[in-house]
C-alpha cells in the first residue's frame, strides 16, 4: 500500500478521472516501446504543457506558489542550466526510487527555485507524481519519466522567470 498522502496534499480536492492527462504515451514517450535515441526526443510536448497547467490552475494549493524574493535571485545568479542541473539531481537522489524516504516530506516548502516548482507542478513527491502525472509509485522512475519531470519543472520556472521580468 502507498503511504498516506503528505499533509500538504490533504486540502487539495481529489482529481478525477476526467481532468486526468492521458498516459504518458501521449506525447510519443512510450518508455518500454523506444530506445535510447527517444531520450534526444522533447519528452513534454507544448500541448501536454498546457494541459497541465490547466489542470494545475484549478487547485489552490498549487496555484499559490509562485518564484519570488530569495528563490527567484538565486535563479537569477545560477541561471537556468544549472538550475536544470539541480532539478535533474534532486529528481534522481529524492524521487526515482520505490517509495522514497519520507514520501510526501522531501520537497522543502523553500529554499530552492526547483522545491517551489515542484509543489506547483505536483512533482515534489511519489504520491504526487501518481495522483497528477499518473506514474505509478510501486517502481523505481524510468529515465524518461524523470526526464519528463525535469521538463515540467523547467517550463514552470521559465515561465514564472518571464512573468517576473
Ligand atoms: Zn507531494
């Protein structure tokens, strides 16, 4: 059985089936079905972008977060490659194996651009990334699908970049 949610998720209305994104072969990112040359591949579409971020705008709890003060200089001062880079690193070491230490208690609720992205893409745990993003909590994370975690949280923070501008 999966962990009980994290208390931040304990307001948030349960998704139902109809807002749900479509499995992740939607975008063409069967990870069984392609090889390594798939990894090349943009792995989040711009319509699966939008879909989310539709799906996202209806949840309070996600929608109020938003890159600013400290967070936002340190994007600044790291730029966004780097900033990728952490993404990546934090995806690997705090999310992409089976039931993570503390599962829903990982993400820090500041300190990092890339903590705030996740809360408000519901990519901060494993049992977030199920309800949303509808990958599976009982195995470890394939490489694509951190790829396409990375990406989600990479649009976020360009696009709350922009917005601050
Ligand atoms: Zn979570």
């Amino acid at each position: 059985m999966p962990k009980k949610p994290a208390e931040h998720n304990q307001t948030e209305p349960e998704t139902t089936d109809a807002d749900a994104l479509p499995p992740l072969d939607d975008a063409g990112q069967v990870a069984d079905a392609q090889g390594a040359d798939a990894l090349q591949e943009p792995v989040l579409s711009d319509r699966r972008w939008q879909q989310l971020k539709n799906r996202l705008s209806g949840s309070k709890f996600r929608s109020r977060f938003q890159l600013r003060g400290k967070e936002l200089d340190y994007l600044r001062q790291k730029g966004m490659p780097t900033i990728t880079r952490h993404a990546r690193d934090f995806v690997l070491s705090r999310l992409s194996v089976i039931d993570p230490d503390k599962d829903g208690k990982q993400t820090p609720m500041r300190g990092h651009p890339v903590f705030i992205a996740q809360h408000a893409t519901a990519t901060c745990c494993r049992g977030c990334i199920a309800k949303w993003h509808h990958i599976p909590t009982a195995r470890p994370l394939t490489d694509q699908e951190q790829a396409y975690l990375v990406d989600v949280i990479r649009r976020w923070i360009e696009e709350q970049a922009k917005d601050s501008e």
